[in-house]
C-alpha cells in the first residue's frame, strides 16, 4: 500500500480510503467485515459522519481488529439558522465522536459540507462558531487536524484554502468530470466542478500545504455501473473501480481517495488499487481515457442547460437525476422527497410522449426524449416492485397510528431465491408518528427494533442504528434465508417499541409479503 503524508499533518494515510455512507444499505455484520478486510489490506483512512445512520459505531467495533492504527476522519454540523449562537450541536457531535472511539483527541475532525452550513444559515466564522470551535480544541491538544468537507465552486474552495484555517479538505473529483449525485446548477452560482477542481485545486492545495482528499472518484458508480440501458458499454469497455482508482491515485497531489464500500469484495479491489505494484503505464491510461470520453458521450451531466429549455417546463435535469440515483441503489439514501422522481412527474406516460415541439437540446449531444422515455420505464417498474417510492396520490396506507407509525419509503427485498439461498433486504421508513423512534441509549423508553418473521416465526431483531425524529427516515437491513421444501414463504415485518415492552402481539405490520422459492415444486 502506497502511504502519503497528509499536508502540513503528521499523518501518513493511505492512498485508498473507505467512506462509510453506503455501510447503512447493508447488515452490521458484513459491514465490519467489510471494515476488517480494508483494513487488513493496508487501508488506515476512514470516513465517517453522523447522518450515515450509526457508521462510527460500526467502525469502532471494526478497529478492534484492525492490524495498525487508523485514522478516523470525522465531520459534523449544527442547528440550521443558529448563525450568531454558540454550536452546541455541533460540539455535542464532537464529544460523541470522543466517546464512540475512546479518545479525547481526534485525528481529524471538521464541518461537513461546509457551503451549505452557510446556505442554511449555520455558525460557521461567527463568535463561538464551528471555526472557532476547532480552533479551540486543536491548541488545547484533542484535535490534531481541521477539517471540512464541500460541493463548492472552484472560486468558493480557493477561498477556503486561503482562509488557511482548515489542514485537510476533501473535495470531488473524478476522471469523468462529475457524478452521480450532481444536481443542475441553473439557479446556483457556487455549484461544484469537478474539471476544475483537477485543473486548480489539486494544484492550489498542494502549494499551500492542504492535505487533500478527494470523494466521488467512481463518480457515485456513474463509471462503472451500468445505469441504464442505451449508456450501456460492452462488459470490455466498462472501466472497473480498481482501474479508474489506481489511474485516480497515481496523481501524487491527492493524498487519498476515499471510497464508499459495501462488501469484503469492494474493500479488496479498492485496497489492492492503491498498491505500488498497481501503477498505470501510459498504455493502460490511454484505453481508461477512451473508455471515458465515451461514457460522457452518453451521460447525462445534469448541467442544467435543458431545463430552461422544455415546452412542457419539466425539471429535465432533476428527472434524469432522479432516474440515476434509483437505478444505482447504492445511492438512494442522498434523496429527499421533493425530489423524488414520482414527485417531480406524476403522469403514468412517458414524460416526452406526444410532444411535437421538441425544444429541449443537450449542448452533449444526449436524445433527451429518448432518455426520459428510457428513465420513465425503469421508475416504472422499480415503482411497482417499490423500489421507488410512487406518487403521493399511489401510495399505500402507512402503518401504525399518529403515536407510533410510518410509512415504506423504499424497499429492495428478493422477489424469490432459490431453496437455502441467504438473501439480503433493504427497508427504508419515515416516521409519520409524533414519537420518535430511538437507539437503546435513551432515557424515553423510546427504542425500536425491527421484528422479521419467516412463516409466523422470529428470525432475527434488527436494532435502530440511529434516532429517528417524526418526519425522518431509516434504514433497516437484514437477511432471510430460503426454506429447502417449500415452494414460498411468508415474510413479516413488525417495527416493535420499548413504549409497549417490545411485545409481537402489539407490534406495528411494516410489510407482509409472499416470496417463491425456485426450484421446489413447480414455483
């Protein structure tokens, strides 16, 4: 493993590093395992955040087995429209971190997308601010690093590393010139370029002696996931992460990259991207360079340029970004119900169908038609397995009452498996109740598990990773495993409450489901 001194820090990091985002898609289990083998294969970087549903805890359970110290790269915000009060959030988030890995001193802790805790109105400079608070607690010895993280103009990060306040900063940047979570920039002057960040940043930081970390490398899966039909490449043309990561890496202005992983599997292959042995020729980069200028020939960039243009003044940009962050479920958490897909468009026909005008024009070339046409059958049908959560006037009932209830947002469970076969389920509520829903750690008698049942009986109890106010949203994940002589099963799901002593009897129906298993009888 390649290891790069971080900036003006004394840290010495890898040059691949793990994010943690996704770790809420999977069970516990197999996120520390995917931990351990990151670990294990010489990665000392990792991410974590308070809104990735509990990750610094599964992290500190990881280190336990981790064969050298690693460091843990924090970040957290405050109140919205707090601007001119002290940021107890934000200094309460600090002290958990503390707490969660054992240590009152951090390697490396900052403000999580520092641009929009201006935009919502945070105390990010003012007296008492975020700022001022790791100022605070770098000189009195428990930080070793400032940090932040941002989605900001090239004009807006030139800013922030000359305000030579932050030690590392992370930004985006990739070799395909954005990702999967870019939103249309039209009514934004600070919106993110990631061609700019690679042409000026990389540079500026690296003079100014800014540990540099960089996210999104894979684009969100843009790069290497087939997101849609007609943006397809052959299986030979598709770059692979560990391609696109170890040409990424070989930049030595970027310290690491830090990449989200879901599986022992994708820990290995980005580990083994950041080996010395790994290094690209000139050959390897031209082929990897080809392959990308024709993925951006037919992906969307959500530049935003067509959505002044439609006959029909739909959110053009939104919807082909709506139809991305679905079809790669890696992602689907980074969405909000405004803009959703079905929310944005509420007709059951093709969003272009009938239109003569045809006004819409993609300055890349892209048949937007088409496109949303290709877009609107996937929503369709992941809407009706709901996968994609349908139109408000097409939801089903929620669960529960206004105490203690909600609502299936998404969920991603197997259809059918074959006899013995273990398969993974994803689940993603909102609280529509006016009580919250609470870790073990509470003083409210307000914890929550997930009941799963198979066939009337309790297969397992998946604890909450993370509070959940009325109004917010969770995950739950979990496994079921196939009976070998039957030719279905009954899935149940029961969301139990602390309130009523966890009883089945009272537990609230999230979901009730037939699933077949092949190969038995003639399912």
């Amino acid at each position: 493993m390649q290891y790069r001194t971080l900036g003006r820090t004394n840290l010495k990091v890898s040059v691949i590093g793990m994010g943690t985002a996704q770790m809420r898609m999977v069970p516990e289990k197999q996120a520390i395992e995917t931990l351990i083998c990151g670990f294990m294969r010489g990665i000392n970087i990792v991410h974590v955040a308070p809104d990735y549903e509990g990750a610094e805890y599964i992290v500190a359970k990881a280190l336990s087995k981790a064969p050298q110290p690693v460091i843990v790269c924090g970040q957290a915000y405050d109140r919205q429209f707090n601007s001119s009060h002290p940021v107890t959030h934000f200094e309460m988030l600090f002290e958990r971190f503390c707490r969660s890995f054992r240590s009152r001193r951090l390697d490396i802790f900052g403000i999580s997308c520092i641009d929009d805790r201006e935009r919502f109105g945070e105390n990010v400079w003012g007296k008492g601010g975020m700022v001022e608070f790791l100022q605070e607690k770098k000189s009195s010895g428990h930080l070793n690093a400032i940090f932040c993280t941002t989605h900001g103009s090239p004009e807006y990060i030139k800013k922030l590393i000359m305000k030579d306040v932050f030690d590392v900063i992370m930004i985006p940047f990739n070799l395909l010139g954005f990702h999967l979570l870019s939103s249309s920039p039209s009514n934004n002057d600070n919106h993110e370029d990631l061609i700019r960040n690679g042409l000026e940043i990389l540079t500026l930081a690296g003079k100014q002696n800014i540990g540099l970390i960089i996210m999104k490398a894979l684009a969100g899966g843009l790069m290497c996931k087939d997101i849609l039909v007609s943006q397809s490449s052959s299986q030979k043309e598709r770059p692979k992460a560990f391609d696109i990561l170890r040409l990424s890496v070989s930049d030595q202005r970027i310290h690491s990259a830090i990449v989200g992983v879901t599986s022992p599997a994708e820990a290995d292959e980005i580990a083994r991207a950041g080996y010395l042995e790994s290094r690209p020729n000139e050959t390897f980069k031209e082929v990897l360079f080809s392959n990308i200028s024709k993925l951006k020939s037919v992906l969307c960039s959500r530049c935003g340029y067509c959505d002044n243009q439609c006959s029909r003044n739909l959110p053009v940009s939104w919807l082909i970004r709506a139809g991305y962050v679905a079809a790669c479920t890696d992602s689907n958490y980074e969405t909000w119900e405004d803009i959703e897909y079905f929310s944005l468009y509420t007709s059951p026909d093709a969003p272009c169908q009938g239109c003569r005008e045809k006004t819409c024009i993609c300055p890349s070339g892209i048949d937007i038609p088409e496109l949303l046409g290709e877009i609107h059958k996937k929503m369709m049908a992941l809407s009706s397995i709901g996968e994609v959560q349908p139109g408000r006037s097409f939801r089903p009932p929620g669960f529960g009452d206004k105490d203690f209830g909600g609502r299936m947002v998404r969920q991603n469970i197997p259809q059918s498996l074959q006899p013995g076969e273990q398969g993974q389920c994803r689940i993603f509520l909102v609280n529509t109740g006016t009580r919250g829903w609470f870790k073990k750690e509470n003083p409210y008698r307000a914890h929550v598990r997930l009941g799963v049942y198979v066939d009337g009986k309790k297969t397992d109890q998946i604890a909450i990773r993370e509070d959940t106010h009325p109004g917010e949203r969770i995950h739950f994940t979990f496994t079921i495993v196939a009976p070998k002589r039957s030719d279905s099963f009954q899935l149940c799901l029961k969301l139990l409450g602390e309130h009523f002593g966890f009883d089945e009897r009272q537990g609230v129906k999230v979901l009730e489901k037939i699933i077949t298993v092949k190969g038995n009888a003639d399912s």
